[in-house]
C-alpha cells in the first residue's frame, strides 16, 4: 500500500509551491505545501522497501548516543569528536547537547572529505598501473 500511495502521489505533485488534497472521508480540500508532499512520497517509498523513517527537526538538540546512532559510530567515538571540536556542542546540566543542524553540517564534510581522499588513492593507483 506504501508503494501504490507513493507512486501516486508523486504522480500528482505539481509544480507550484503548494497542493491541493481531498480526503475522502470529508469534503474540505487542504492546501499542502510542495515540499511536504514530497517529504510523505519520499516517506512512503522509503516504508515500502521496510526502511525506518525518522522526522527530527533541524533545530533538534540530540544526546551524545543519539548523535553517534545517527553517524553509525561508537559513543566514546562521537564524545571524542565533541572533545576535539570537530563536532560543536552546548551541555545542558552536566550532559553534552548538539544540534541536529551541526550534526548534518559535520556528516558533509566528513563525507566531502572521504571523497577527496578517495579520488586521490584512485589517482595514485591509476599511476602506478593497479587497473583501477
């Protein structure tokens, strides 16, 4: 059902700023904003293929073990990061906070930076005749 209901809904979304939606159980329409319609298609095909979906706010303070089960490392891993300031962070009490924005700012550049030095082994191996 996830499936056929992302299909269609992707298939109705226009390409104004906003939709139009009639439930059928009312006669009122709901005038939706685009950019959430396709946030429920990529929902929708996400829970067809029996993924998990997580909504968090961009302003979202998480604890360090949320922090760390977001990036896929260990905990003493992220405080780590914390403790060296690749990763900002604010304490509420005596417990560490980041913000969900910061987090996602930190995965770029870890990832740009994965990139760059993958690009650069890649050029090493072509050099030295490796095949690749």
């Amino acid at each position: 059902m996830a499936r056929t209901s992302s299909r269609l809904l992707a298939a109705c979304i226009g390409h104004g700023d906003t939709a139009r939606l009639r439930v059928i159980d009312g006669q009122d329409e709901i005038e939706v904003p685009v950019a959430a319609l396709r946030l429920l298609v990529d929902i929708l095909a996400n829970m067809a293929q029996g993924n998990a979906i997580s909504v968090v706010p961009i302003h979202a303070e998480l604890t360090t073990q949320q922090a760390a089960d977001f990036l896929g490392v260990s905990r003493p891993h992220l405080v780590g990061l914390v403790d060296r300031n690749e990763i900002p962070h604010h304490k509420v009490g005596t417990h560490r906070r980041i913000y969900f924005r910061d987090l996602l700012e930190y995965r770029k550049a870890s990832l740009a930076q994965s990139a760059t030095a993958l690009d650069a082994l890649a050029e090493q191996a072509q050099k030295i005749g490796m095949g690749y």
